[in-house]
C-alpha cells in the first residue's frame, strides 16, 4: 500500500473515533438541496451562455433543478426496492431549504429588501405536476422520505442583495430568469462566488439577519411538515458558533459539521472549527454529529461504489452508524431524464452491495438513528 493510500486509510478511522457507539450496523442516506432553487431549466441555461453569463459548468447547474413528481416517485420506487434483516426498505433523508426568493416582490423594491416564498410556492412558479407534495406526503407517510432542515434557503443573500444593488449586469441578468449561482463576480471573494453558503458573513452587523433566518426557517418547516426537525446541515457546511445558540432554542437538537468546520470571520475570510472534541449526546444542550460517507455518483471524481462501501467498512469497525451523504443533483431528471436513471441506478447498487456484504446492516432515517444513539 503507498503512502497516499496509508494516509486515506488513517484518516477514515481517526474521523470515526470521536462520538457515542453502537452495535448495530446502522446505514443512514442525507441528501442535501431539497426544496432550494437551482438551475431554473435546460432553456434559463442555454439563455445564460448565450448572453455571456459566467455560469460554472458544473455538475449543478448543469443537472440540478427543483423535484418533481416523477423525481419523487423513480426515488422513492428504489428506496422500496432494497429491504435489510427486519424487512425494512432504505430510507433517504431530505436536508430540505424551505423557502425561495420571492423575484417579483425583491425586483419592485429595488433589490433593497428581501423577500422570501415557500418552497412548495417556488413549485407551482416552475410548473411543477400539482401533485408533487402530494408525492411527498406519500414518501413521509410510507417512511421512505424523512424530511430535515438545510436552511431557509440555499443563498448568501446579504452579498446577493448588495451586488444586484450595484448593479452587476450578469447578475441582473440571471436574476430576470430566477438564478442566483453566477460565478466570476467582480469583487467577491472566492468563497462568496455563486452565493451558496447562506451563513457566511463579513460584518457584525450582519448576524441578526442570519440568527433571524435561523428562526424563521425552522417555523416554516414545522409549518409545512408538521413537525421540529431533529437535525440541521448548514449549506456548504459553512457556520458559525455564535448561531448555535439559536438553533437549539428553535428546538433542532442536533447540528451537522465538519471535523474542522468552515468558520466565516468578521474579515470576510473563512477559519475553522474543530468540532471533532464535541460529538457527545447531551441533554439541554445543542449536539453535534459527523457525516462519516459519501456518495456522489454524477460527480467527475466518482469511479465506482467501492471507495463508499470503504467509508461504511471504517464506520462499522469503529461501531458507528454509516452516514451516507449525497446531493439531489444525483438523483434529478429535470435538466437530464439519463442523469436521474444513471444516479439511481447507481444508488440501487449501492444499497444492494451493503446488504451483501453486511447483512446484518439496518437502514434507518435521521431522526431513528438520532434517537438510537440516544438511547
């Protein structure tokens, strides 16, 4: 084995050391960007390249766009395919952004103010099939679809609104057709580019819109799926300790971070934390955990399952859950039918090859597998 293979196989199992155990073989799928905008169509596209619009040419905006019904059903039809020990089928659990910009509402006012829609009223302004959070339900209902929270929205929208203010013509121009992610903007920085990372600031001041949106965001979904989540990922896991406060008082128990967690600064540059020392399971307190897997199958780095089911073999020997995480852009056919057939394909073998090679292994949401470690 060479010394970059030695170095990969360290670092799978020193992440898995810190944090509660079990003796089960839990495997848990978290998909991120349910809910949030992205490319709005192949059409907004083409329109964008044409009119010299810097669009990233990658894998998102190039295949990700909001769910519809026929992305919900094709999941949800795999997830019931594959079943473990118990006769338990594989559960996805949706990192969802419940709210949108409202266009119409931010345009009349000069781009001075922020308003916000529900992602279920972004569905119908894209021609969604009406009866795509009818498919949902359906998907909470049967167990296979365990919404959680990803944020109120997927967007920076303080660097946004400040940058339309100055009037940049392409991102005037993106805007006119509903997109955000522009890349190459004239005095933003790297990590601002595209406006991904909602929790990124580069003043004081700019926090209580952000511990605001923290609030409003969790009583949304509440609102739309009637209950609290148990956990929250913050987009592009950039995040701040100073929120965490607020998050717990919303009633979200649990946060998802990085070893050493993308920290933004009063300076505009981003630090890091170290949460590694943190994962405990307390009472009255906000908890953290670690995504330990990964699988990104439309990615340009992927080869194959193996380098996943390698993931899950580091997580089992250190008995703690596998947690799978993954992105809608693998798994959407609304800018690509194949790039939705090719993901979910790849996602059956994936769920097939666990239950072979472990078949002890049992598939659980979030909050199930939240509520084990608990116990």
């Amino acid at each position: 084995m060479n010394i970059v293979a030695l170095k990969y196989n360290l670092i799978l199992n020193l992440k898995n050391i810190p944090g509660p155990t079990t003796h089960k073989k839990i495997v848990v799928l978290e998909c991120d960007d349910y809910g949030g905008i992205r490319m709005p169509s192949v059409e907004v596209l083409k329109k964008l390249i044409n009119e010299g619009v810097t669009v990233n040419q990658s894998r998102y905006n190039l295949l990700d766009t909001l769910e519809d019904k026929d992305d919900l059903e094709q999941l949800f039809e795999t997830l019931h395919s594959v079943k473990d020990k118990n006769g338990g089928h594989a559960v996805m659990s949706p990192f969802v952004n419940v709210a949108n910009p409202d266009f119409d509402k931010i345009k009349a006012n000069g781009y001075t103010q922020y308003f916000y829609e529900p992602f279920t009223t972004t569905l119908q302004k894209y021609n969604r099939h009406p009866d795509t959070m009818k498919v949902w339900g359906q998907g909470m209902d049967s167990g296979v679809f365990s919404p959680e929270f990803h944020g109120r929205e997927h967007i920076a929208v303080q660097p946004w609104l400040q940058k339309l203010q100055e009037g940049n013509q392409s991102l005037l121009k993106a805007f006119n057709d509903g997109f955000v992610a522009v890349n190459n903007i004239d005095g933003l920085q790297q990590d601002l580019q595209e406006f991904r990372p909602e929790f990124h600031f580069t003043n004081e001041t700019q926090k209580a819109f952000l511990h605001t949106s923290i609030k409003e965001g969790v009583k949304l979904f509440e609102q739309l799926f009637g209950y609290t989540p148990t956990s929250f990922t913050p987009s592009n896991s950039v995040f701040h300790p100073d929120f965490e406060k607020t998050v717990f008082e919303t009633g979200v128990p649990f946060l998802v971070v990085a070893h050493k967690n993308p920290t933004p600064s009063i300076d505009g540059q981003l630090t890091f934390t170290n949460y590694s020392y943190r994962q405990k399971i307390k009472k009255n307190q906000l908890n953290f955990y670690i995504r330990n897997c990964a699988f990104e199958p439309n990615d340009e780095s992927y080869n194959s399952i193996e380098t996943t089911l390698r993931q899950i073999t580091a997580a089992f020997r250190w008995h703690k859950p596998a947690i799978i995480s993954t992105h809608r852009v693998n798994f959407i056919g609304g800018m690509n039918k194949k790039n939705r057939e090719d993901g979910l394909k790849e996602l059956q073998v994936l769920l097939k090859a666990i239950l072979n090679r472990w078949p002890d292994a049992e598939f659980m949401s979030t909050a199930n597998m939240l509520k084990e470690l608990k116990n």
